[in-house]
C-alpha cells in the first residue's frame, strides 16, 4: 500500500509511527480547540463572569464571601470545563474524521486520551491560571493563591479526562450538551470536594496534602477508565 508519492530515488515514504501520529493528532486537536468557537476564551470569560455575578448576587460583603471563596471557584471551574466539551468528538463525527481516526495507526483509546490531554492543555490550563484570580477576587487569601493554582491544574486534567467521556457518551445524541451536562455534573462533585477541601484546610492552617492526594487518586482512575470506556462510547455511536 502506498502512503504517499515517491521521492526522487523512487523510495516510498514510511507511514508516521505511532509517535507520529500522537504528535500530529494532538497538534490538530489543540488547533481545533484553539480556533475553534474560542474554547479557551470562552471558558475563561465564563469564569470571571461568574466571579463579578456572584458578589452582586451576595451583596459584596467580603465577610460572606471569604468562606466560600475556594468552593464558588471550585464550582465556576467545573462550570467553565464544560463549556468546550460538546463539539469535542461531535465536529469529527460530522466531518468523517472519526471514521479516519478509527482505522489509523494510533487504537482509539488512545485517539480519546490524546483528545482529553489536548483539552486539558487548550481549556484546562488557561482556565488553572483564571481560577486563582477569581478566587481571590472572592476573598480567598493571597497566600492560597499557588495551591488554587497547584489544586486547579490537577482538578482541570480530571475535568478534561471525565469530561472527554462524556462527551463520548453523548455522541450523535439530538441534545447533546444537555446529556454532557447530566451525566458529567456528578462525576464533577469529587474533584470539587477535594480541590475545595484543600483550600479550606490550607485557611485553617492545616495540611492541604491528604485532599490533594484525593485529588490526584481522581484524576489516576479517571486516566485508566477514560480512554477505555470512550472509546466503547465512540465505536457504539459509530454503529
């Protein structure tokens, strides 16, 4: 079978390995979630919405506040993590390219785990260095700042993970941001104990260490179940 054609000593060129096509799928992925609707942007302006509603809403006291700082954070984060999720194998499934990806050189558990890291890197990561600034704009103490940060990234990766399964799940389904929303929302809860939880330890001077060790335990088992269970998720949407 031929990849491609010939070059001037009429060898043909090798298929990309498997490095290769990790490569060149995650450089596609985080592209698309870059100029793609805004995802990183969008997910980020949600956030810091959510960060100037929320003290109107409470009437500004800085004493109601304070205690709630970390876990409203918490909470905008797994809000905003969604928002990106829907078109995440949809515009594939669309287009054709799912069905490219399936029989390429790379399994599919590894196309879902590949398309989850590029979530986390695109979203994720802007929305780790958001988190703080808009924690601490709800009165969270400056000196938390590098653990919502630390707490943020960890939480994001396990956002992304559980979230590119339920995308996967949603797959080809009428209302699928909908469906996303319903099956991931509680799969979101405990990630934001634990990142909530560290932060209050933290305040109350405390280690932060055993909430995020529970943290990071999530954010492990969703990256053994993930790539498996989406890409059953994915075969059974492709028919």
């Amino acid at each position: 079978m031929r990849f491609g054609p010939r070059d001037p000593e009429g060898v043909e060129p090798r298929p990309p390995g498997l490095r290769g096509a990790t490569r060149v799928l995650l450089e596609r992925e985080l592209d698309l979630a870059w100029n793609g609707g805004g995802g990183p942007l969008l997910a980020c302006g949600f956030l810091l919405c959510l960060t100037v509603l929320l003290p109107l809403a409470a009437g500004g006291d800085p004493r109601t506040l304070r205690p709630v700082a970390g876990g409203v954070a918490w909470l905008g984060l797994a809000l905003a993590s969604l928002l990106s999720l829907e078109r995440l194998f949809e515009r594939d499934l669309e287009d054709g390219a799912l069905d490219l990806l399936a029989v390429g050189h790379l399994p599919m558990a590894a196309v879902v785990l590949i398309k989850a890291v590029a979530q986390w890197v695109a979203v994720g990561l802007p929305l780790a260095l958001t988190a703080p600034i808009a924690a601490l704009a709800l009165g969270l103490p400056a000196g938390l700042t590098p653990l919502a940060a630390l707490g943020a990234v960890i939480g994001g990766l396990g956002f992304a993970l559980t979230g590119a399964l339920g995308a996967a799940v949603a797959l080809g389904a009428r209302r699928g941001g909908l469906l996303i929303a319903v099956v991931i929302l509680p799969l979101f809860i405990p990630p934001v104990v634990f990142g909530a939880g560290a932060l209050e330890r933290a305040a109350a001077g405390q280690s932060p260490a055993p909430a995020l060790a529970l943290l990071s335990a999530y954010v492990l088992f969703a990256a053994v179940l993930t790539p498996f269970a989406g890409a059953a998720a994915v075969r059974n949407a492709q028919g």
